[in-house]
C-alpha cells in the first residue's frame, strides 16, 4: 500500500520495516528556508507498532513528532543520530496517516508552524530536550533504528 506520504520533513532517507512491508520515503529539508544543499542519509528504521501508537495518535503529538523531527534533522545535537531522526520521522508519517491528515494541511497545520518554532536564534536550544526526550519515548514504545 503506498503511503499518502512520500516524504518526511528533515534530511534523512529511510526505510520503514512495519512488519513485513517496507515503506520508503524521501525527506525534505530546509533547503527552501536556508537556501543550502542537504545530503541524504539512509537509515532503516522500524516505527513503534501501530496498537502502542494509538493512544498517542493526537494533534497534540503529531504537532511535538514534526517539531522534533525539524529539530532532529536541522539541529546539531550530538546526541541525536540521523536514524533516530528517520523514526521521528516515521513515527510521524504513521500518526499523520491514522489520523487522516492530508499533504496539504501536513504542512500547512504542522510542518509550517514547527518551522516557526524553531526559526529563532534559541529554536534549537529551547526544543533540543524535547527531540531528545521524543527519541526515548519512541523507543519505549517499540521503535527501533535498525541500521544507520
């Protein structure tokens, strides 16, 4: 089943083992925002289950997924790998899709606005902990990077 979708907001391409299907997808950076060249990563990643996601599939955590993903993926955070963006990012594609959200109001309700947040000299310091702390939870939650 293709994905409604094909990208993922940060500089990382991945594969997503969600069970036996692999799903592919390309990311975006801030190229249109910076105005400089982003190289793609390759990560292979394995998304928390769809039941332990569930009861956090909310506005709320798509809105904190596609922050931390932006900061994952355009901030230097030593601690944080690009796979570790790429579940992020899967795990943000994957709440996206159950909640029904479309390209369109992706960006304009999610990604825009979290591109806001973190546009400010402090954007990456304020939200770093946050994308850390996502990080965790992702993997308490089942989500894996599998190979970087």
């Amino acid at each position: 089943m293709a994905s409604k979708f094909p990208f993922a907001t940060g500089a990382t391409m991945t594969r997503n083992l969600t069970g036996s299907n692999l799903t592919r997808f390309a990311a975006l950076g801030l190229l249109i925002v910076t105005n400089t060249p982003v190289l793609a990563e390759t990560s292979i990643i394995r998304t928390p289950p769809v039941a332990a996601l569930a009861p956090i599939s909310t506005e709320a955590t798509l809105h904190e997924l596609v922050l931390a993903n932006l900061v994952a993926t355009n901030c230097k955070l030593s601690d944080v790998t690009h796979g570790d963006a790429a579940l992020i990012a899967g795990t943000a594609q994957t709440v996206a899709e159950q909640l029904g959200v479309s390209t369109e109001i992706y960006f304009s309700m999610y990604v825009n606005p979290a591109m806001l947040e973190i546009a400010g000299p402090e954007g990456c310091a304020q939200h770093a902990g946050a994308a850390r702390a996502m990080v965790g939870h992702l993997k308490e939650l089942g989500g894996e990077v599998l190979e970087e």
